[in-house]
C-alpha cells in the first residue's frame, strides 16, 4: 500500500523517548487515519486506537476512560511503552484540558505512554493546542495528495490530476464522471461543511457560508472584494463575517483567500482576497462540462491549471514554507507572491488563456531585490512544477 512521505517523520519521532505529544492534521482524505495505521505497524510497540466519532456525549471524559484503558494495557502486558492513538480529538468539549492533565500526570509519574492525536479542523485543534498544551506537541500538517503521490499510487497523468485533483478515495470511481461527481458532493464537501464546520463552531449563518464556498470555487484564481462577494451572495452580513467564514473553510482545507502582497501588513489585511481552491476537484465536481469538454477549452482549462498550482502552493504556505500573495497595480498583476523572510519571489502562470496584462516588470522596479518564476509558456512546464517539493521553491 501506498505510504505518505510524513511517515518517516512521525516514525523517527515515535522511537525517541516520551517527549512530545504528536499531532497530526489535514483535510479530509488526506490519508490521516490510514497513516497512523502503518505507523503502528512499522513500530511494533502496543497501541490503544480510538476515534471521538464513536466517543457520544461524554466528552473529554470519554478521553480519560480510554487514558486509563491503555495504562492498564500497559501494566498487563508487561510493554516497555505503549501508543495512544485518539483520532478527530476535535469534537470533544474540553479535549485540551483533559489531555494536559492526564499527560502531566504521566509525566509525573514517568509512564511511558506515548500519545498521537488528529483531526479534520486544524483551526479548532490548533485552538486547544495553544489553549492548555503549549510546549508540550509537535505539529504534523498533512495536505492533499499532490500529483507526484497520485501519479505513484495510481498512474494518473497531470491533466488527471488537475481535473480530479488529490482525492484518493475516489480514484476507483473516475470513469464513471457522474458518480464521481455525486460522490465528491455528498461525501467530501457536504460532510465537511456539516460536520467539521457547522456542527464543531458556531456559525449564524450557514446558508451564508454555504454560499461562500460555491461562490469562491466558481470565482477560484479571481481577485474579489469582500462587498462584491456580498452582492454576488445578496446576503445581508458583513465583511468580517465572510472573512471569518473564509477562514474556517480554509482551515477545512476546501476554500482560502490570499492577501494581496503590499509593504504594509495593514494593507494586506484590508484587501481584496484572491480565491483558491485547495484542491482543483473541488472545481471540476461542480462544473457541469465534463473533462473531455473543458480539455477542449483552453481559456477554462487554462482557469483549472493556474487553480492546480495555485492549490499546489498553498499547500506549501498552509506547511510554513513561505507565505503566500497575489499583486495587482491598475490593470497589472502578478499571479502569486512568495515571501520567507526577506526574500520574495514573483511567480506567474501562463496557460494560454486570455488575461490581464502581466506585472512582472512592474512588480520589480516596485521589489527589486525580488526573483521571478514562469509557469507554463516559455517557463517551467506546469506538469513539472505540479511535481516541485514546494520546501525548496524560494
């Protein structure tokens, strides 16, 4: 079975002493689940699994039952240690603390109970996290699946990839466009607005949100302003209600607004975001062409190219590689904007299709000390890029 590169990471953590709690977070479909499973098996040391889907009304006391369950295990079993796996620890009220005390206690009392924990919400993990568990975890953020891992895993070309994106689970159903569609609406984005987002944060309106994801996967790689979006939704809340909810569906991993780049952290702060997609089958599941048809459409096959490694960037943002903008001056822009530190790189995409004025030159007699990067014509082949560690681009 295919194995995600953070195994070796996580694996090489789990065989140093008790040191930290070893979180683990992405999106739905990212593999999360079934990486801990091959983890536990490569380690062989004794595990308790358990996921709070199953944990009903209990909350964090259901955490301390199954704490308390695997040191039992540990004394019967006569283990040197043993690994604690709690999975979407999210949903339980209160998890954070009741972590904190039972994992001082072990501390305490030097019981080699080693813990690993995820969920689907990094924004509600990182919550508790920082709330009661400072210096006390790591952080592993797992994205969806880039071409690379889906090209090894199952073959697919990179025109695959851009239109069903990095979904492992539905890879089985791609010949059948339709079902594919079905499934990724019902099973990937519903279940993830309902039960990651609205049942998990309180959400005045969710029509509202609802709306906001449709709006900004039709409008992915588009620069909009938050009063256009308003007037798109003809909804009567409020900037920072969408900003808000923009958030909460970047944390999901379906939907993120970038800022536009600017010298000035409030300025960036106060513009315009520019939608893009964390994964390009968000798209095309609710396009009602089919991907024979887009392929013959280079203006729109072009959007879904430019989304691909717009998705493919972001992830390497959401990782901490650099940070992540757009630029626009008049009627030129650049694509994207890559700062880390005091370098910055100015990247843009060229696929074919009809656009605004590029504002590379611009850009750099704005920046001088600033790089450039093509993707696409005259560039590095976007095929190749989709395929770049984004670790190493700036």
């Amino acid at each position: 079975m295919f194995q995600r590169s953070e195994i070796e990471k996580l694996e090489s953590r789990m065989k140093e002493k008790r040191n930290f709690i070893q979180v683990i977070a992405g999106p739905r479909q990212a593999g999360k689940t079934t990486l801990v499973g091959q983890l536990l098996e490569r380690l062989n040391i004794p595990s308790h699994y358990v996921s709070a889907d199953s944990a009903g009304p209990q909350g964090a006391l259901w955490i301390e039952k199954h704490w308390e369950a695997a040191r039992r295990m540990l004394i019967s079993e006569g283990a040197r240690e043993i690994i604690l796996v709690i999975d979407e620890i999210q949903k339980l009220e209160n998890w954070s603390e009741m972590v904190k005390k039972l994992w001082d206690e072990d501390t305490w009392t030097r019981t080699p109970l080693k813990l690993i924990i995820s969920g689907s919400s990094r924004l509600l993990l990182q919550e508790g996290l920082t709330e009661s568990l400072g210096g006390r975890f790591e952080m592993t953020l797992m994205g969806h699946w880039t071409l690379k891992e889906m090209q090894e895993a199952f073959g697919w070309s990179p025109e695959q990839y851009v239109w069903y994106g990095g979904y492992p689970g539905s890879a089985v159903i791609v010949d059948d466009e339709m079902r594919w569609k079905r499934y990724l609406a019902d099973s990937i984005v519903e279940t993830t607005i309902s039960r990651d987002i609205l049942m998990l944060t309180r959400v005045d309106k969710p029509a509202l949100l609802r709306r906001l994801f449709e709006t900004g996967v039709r409008y992915s790689g588009m620069e909009l302003s938050y009063n256009k979006i308003l007037g798109q939704l003809q909804d009567a809340g409020n900037t920072t209600t969408l900003s808000h909810y923009l958030t909460l569906l970047g944390s999901a991993g379906l939907l993120s607004g970038i800022e536009k780049y600017s010298g000035s952290f409030a300025r960036q702060r106060a513009s315009s975001p520019k939608f893009v997609v964390h994964n390009t089958a968000l798209m095309s599941s609710a396009d009602i062409e089919s991907f024979s048809s887009i392929r013959e459409q280079p203006d729109r096959w072009g959007r879904y190219v430019e989304s691909a490694v717009g998705a493919h960037l972001l992830d390497g943002s959401m990782k901490g590689h650099y940070r992540l903008f757009y630029w626009r001056k008049g009627n030129r822009e650049v694509d994207f904007v890559l700062a880390r530190g005091e370098k910055i790189m100015a990247m843009e995409v060229k696929t074919g299709r009809i656009r605004g004025r590029s504002g590379l030159d611009d850009f750099r007699k704005e920046y001088p000390h600033a790089s450039v990067m093509l993707v696409g014509d005259k560039g590095i082949p976007w095929q190749k890029f989709l395929r770049t560690d984004t670790a190493g681009i700036i």
